[in-house]
C-alpha cells in the first residue's frame, strides 16, 4: 500500500493540520516507507485468529448507573481561549 | 445465521404513486432514528443527562476529552438498548464492539464520537403499523448505541457560536430501517409507532420538542418495477410533521430534476421549516470520511444470555399485545384498541374505567369524551382532572339507566369543572332521568292536548313523532328517558 500527494493533502486536512505545499513530498516519502514497514504483516496467515482486543483476557468493567461527576461548569471553561457565561465561546460554525 | 432479507422488499400501491405527466413515480424511504436513551448519568461518565440544566454544568472531566480520561460504559444504558432490541423483536448481539466515528465540530470535544460501527448491539428486527387500510412490516436493520455531541448556540451573538457539552456524551440508540417506506404518511406512522413502543418500554421518552427524538431521513424515488435510485439524507427532523413535509418536498424536487434530464448527486441535506424545502449542506461532504476503527479504550461489550432473559422476563406488555388484548377480552373495535393503546397511560386509564363495567360504553366515553377534552385542553391523560373512578361512576350511571346519554353529557362538565362522586351529583342536582312511566305519560298527554294540529300532521306524517319527542323531553328538562317516550308517545299517537 502507498499513498500520493493528493492522499497526503486530504489526510492532513481531516486531522486539521497545516501542511505547506513544500512539505507534502517529504511527508509523502515518510509515509510510505512507514507504510512500507508496516505492510510486511500482510505476509502472515491471520485467517484462524481471532482479532485482538485486548491483552489480557477480561470482561469490559461497567458502571451503576448513578451521577457521581459534573457540576463544575467554571473548571470545564478553564482551559478555553475564549468563554462566557461558562460557555465555550469558537468562532461562528452555522451554516 | 439467517440469510440476508432482501433490500427490495415492497412495492409502492398505485394510489401511493407520484402522478406526473412522464408517468408516475414512487418513493422509497427509510429512516435513522436518533432516540435519547432514558438514563440518569452518560453513556461512558458520571455526570447528569438531566434536561435544562446550566450550560457546562453536565459535564464530566470524560465529556469535556480532557487528556487521560478514560470511558466506563453506563450498563442501564446496555439493559435499555437491549430492551428496545426485544421490544422490536430484533436479534440482540452478545457481543458488540465500539468504533470511534472522527470528525471535527466544535461541540465535538474528543474530536470523535464513540459509536458502533460494523458490530451493533441489536441486529433485525421488525415494527409492525397500522395503515388506514392494512397492517405492514416494516423492517429494522439494527440498533446501534452512541454518544451525543454538545450543543452550539449561534443566536446570542453575530460573529461567534457558544458551545454548551451537558448533550455531550449523553447516550443514544440509533435505529435504522430498511428502506421499506413509501410513502410520508408510512414514514410518519413509523416514527409514531416507534416513539409509542420506546415509550412503553421506558427506554425513551420520546419528547421530540426536546430533541429527545430525532430522524434523519433517507429518500429517493424511481419508476415503478424500476432499481432503487440514488438518495438524499435529510438531517435531524425533529417533528413527525416536519418529516411528512421533507419527504414530500425532496421527492417532488429528485423528480423534478431526473424530468429534466439531470442526475440526483447522493448528498446531505437540511429541511428549513420555514420555507418548507430542503437545501444542500455543502460544507458537511467532505466529513464524510469517518475513518472509523475499533475503539482502543473500549473492550467489547459482551454480556450472557441469562443476562437478555432476565431483562426479557420483565419486559412490560407492548402496544400490539395490549391492542390484541383490548379487542378479545374487551369487545372493542380494532380502530379503537389502537387509539387507547397508543399511550401506556391512557391503556391503563381505559382499564381502570372498564374494569367490572361495560366496555363499549367505557371506551366510547374515554375516547370521545375525556380523550377529545383533554386534547383540547392541552393535557396528557396523567394530568386529567377527572380520574377513572369518577369517569367510571358515569359510566355506571349510564348502564343502569339513571341517567340518559344527554344527561351524561351535562354531568360529565360538572364532574370535570367541579369534581365530585358523579352518583351524589345526580341526586343532590336531580339530574335523574325520569323512567316513571305515569310521569311521562302526564308529559305526552299535556304535549299532545296542546297540539291537536300536529297531532292531525303525525298520523300521515309519522317522521313527525321527533318534534313531538323533542317537546316531551323539553317539558321533563331533559330528564324523561328518549326510548320510553318514544313508546309511550307512539301508542298514544297510535303509529307504528
């Protein structure tokens, strides 16, 4: 499996990262060499095993379900460039 | 394993085509419900899902995607999501798997919702609705259980939008049918049947003004005997109405263009309310590429079959046995056992009323009377101010006989404005409907000597005997019983 550049660019855009168009090669060669590297997998015989989910083998914990979390609008906010009223406040998003 | 069901599975009846002056055309829909699971915490953190509370205030350090959080599944929410699965007859999977589904919104913290992708919870299942001429199934192809994102306001200022997370996290059961629909007045049933049979279950409220229920809806339409065509999603309906009203505007706008040579480009749409049309969410189509994969924080959800049966065993009675039930054992007709299961409470409601009583006069008088009032009203049948004891007491007023059907009536307002036992109303107010046959043959007689012309008139006339009844009940104040007046009347008057 490799990619191109204009897998490179899309990519880049889903994950919300700024690439400069000068750096697309560069990032194009790394990923097929780690492409590369990870594609040698294919050559083993997985067909009789069960894909792995964990590593030890145990039950998922579960929760009762009762409120034990919240309340604390201000530390929430905390951290936001911009909040008011302990909203987050982002640039306008609608349509 | 049961074999995949066919994708194309009904064809639209004549009357639900399309008429166009090229040939008809016919719909095909289905539909992704979004309803709200009933819990008191999220799916995957401790905070609250109550309704209204001040923004940012249901959130957990795990709903806010602060580093290091760790997700720890709700199991009232499992229990719900396998409710609804038996309560659709559906097939429920003892082994699921969580997928993240990534994209980037800002009421998306964790920059992903937690869903189910290729392993749902619930597989197929079926709803069955009733249509004005028949009864159809309609298919479901599975449940899967999800996170709800935040919530973004973009009304309280003009330049930026306000993010409130107490949605985030909260859980919802996404359920898919196949696209077995053909028609808006089908979509809509569906919806409905749907919402009564979460509701019964308790698995969700169905308060769709809250956004508690919601649909996205799929549409495309195609020649009769024709392939599916291509669809168009519509995003997040959120009234029964508002869905009739989308399916019959993007039909009519694919028809427009296949007529005019052009093609239907799949794409996401939003219905405008307001102008009652849909338009196209450009922006969003890139999103489309979720990159879904297994969620590493998550094991698979997996749960024993003692687990299902101990959950099925108290499964509540559900609205197609209730409406069963209601036709056998109380003799009432198909079209109004459905109307009195529709809701668990006016079900039980009816139930109070007919217990030990006639039940054809008790579902007359719940439907028509106490259902149509409270309608008007506004109000839901838990908050009637007449309760079943007190309906009852009409009812039993009726069977005997001490009362006529106009006197009920009468006595239904003051029961309802007033309050009260409606047996000491009657006698305290004299309301008794006069069955002493020498009272009322006093009535007629007086009737009668004072109208010796009308008298003439009724005996080639006899569709005459109503006016003579009507000023016999006028003179006893609504009181005389109409069967023994007519009798009495009729022998005096000699006609047969």
């Amino acid at each position: 499996m490799s990619v191109d550049s204009a897998t490179i660019v899309r990519v880049a855009h889903l994950a919300r990262i700024a690439v400069a168009p000068e750096e697309v090669a560069r990032l194009e060669a790394e990923f097929n060499s780690m492409l590369g590297f990870v594609e040698q997998l294919s050559g083993l015989d997985v067909s009789d095993v069960e894909p792995m989910t964990s590593v030890r083998p145990m039950q998922m914990k579960m929760r009762e379900d009762v409120v034990t979390d919240g309340g604390y609008p201000a530390r929430i906010v905390a951290n936001a460039p911009a909040s008011e009223d302990d909203f987050f406040v982002v640039p306008k998003v609608v349509e | 394993m049961n074999a995949p069901l066919p994708l194309d599975r009904r064809a639209a009846k004549p009357s639900q085509r399309i008429k166009s002056a090229t040939g008809d055309w016919e719909m095909v829909i289905g539909l992704e419900v979004h309803a709200q699971v009933n819990s008191n915490s999220k799916l995957f953190s401790g905070a609250s899902t109550h309704f209204g509370n001040a923004p940012n205030s249901n959130v957990s350090l795990v709903d806010a995607a602060m580093p290091g959080m760790l997700p720890v599944i709700n199991v009232e929410c499992v229990k719900q999501a396998i409710r609804t699965g038996l309560g659709l007859k559906a097939q429920i999977n003892r082994r699921s798997v969580f997928d993240r589904k990534n994209y980037f919104y800002p009421d998306l913290p964790q920059g992903y919702q937690i869903s189910q992708y290729k392993s749902p919870i619930v597989g197929e299942g079926e709803i069955l609705i009733d249509m004005p001429d028949e009864t159809i199934t309609i298919g479901i192809e599975r449940l899967h259980l999800e996170q709800d994102a935040g919530k973004s306001i973009h009304d309280l200022s003009p330049s930026f939008s306000y993010v409130d997370l107490n949605r985030s996290g909260v859980a919802l059961m996404e359920i898919v049918s196949r696209p077995d629909l053909r028609s808006a007045d089908e979509a809509k049933a569906y919806v409905s049947k749907l919402r009564t049979i979460l509701r019964y279950l308790g698995t969700c409220d169905g308060d769709m003004e809250k956004g508690n229920l919601r649909a996205d809806v799929n549409v495309s339409v195609r020649r009769p005997g024709a392939p599916f065509g291509t669809r168009c999603e519509i995003k997040n309906v959120n009234s029964i109405r508002f869905i009739g009203q989308a399916i019959e505007y993007e039909a009519r706008r694919q028809i427009g263009i296949l007529e005019d040579g052009g093609e239907i480009i799949q794409e996401t749409r939003l219905f405008d309310h307001g102008k009652g049309e849909t338009r196209s969410m450009r922006s969003k189509e890139e999103a489309h590429d979720y990159r879904y994969f297994p969620d590493p924080d998550l094991l698979p959800l997996e749960f024993s079959a003692e687990f299902v049966e101990e959950l099925k065993s108290h499964l509540p009675e559900l609205p197609d046995e209730k409406k069963a039930r209601f036709i056998e054992q109380y003799g009432v007709t198909p079209y109004d056992a459905m109307v009195l299961t529709l809701e668990r409470e006016s079900a039980d409601f009816f139930e109070a009323v007919a217990r030990g009583r006639d039940a054809k006069i008790a579902a007359n008088w719940v439907i028509n009377e106490l259902f149509g009032r409270l309608n008007k009203e506004g109000l839901e049948v838990t908050a009637s101010p007449m309760s079943a004891d007190q309906l009852g007491g009409i009812v039993d007023l009726i069977k005997d006989g001490t009362i006529s059907g106009k006197l009920a009536k009468d006595l239904f307002e003051i029961v309802w404005a007033e309050g009260g036992n409606p047996r000491e109303i009657v006698e305290a107010r004299g309301m008794k409907q006069v069955t002493d046959t020498g009272a009322i043959e006093a009535a007629c007689d007086a009737v009668i000597a004072a109208n010796p012309d009308k008298v003439e008139q009724v005996k080639v006339k006899p569709t005459m005997l109503g006016w003579f009844v009507g000023q016999v009940m006028k003179q006893t104040g609504g009181k005389a019983s109409p069967p023994a007046v007519n009798e009495i009347l009729k022998a005096k008057l000699g006609i047969e």
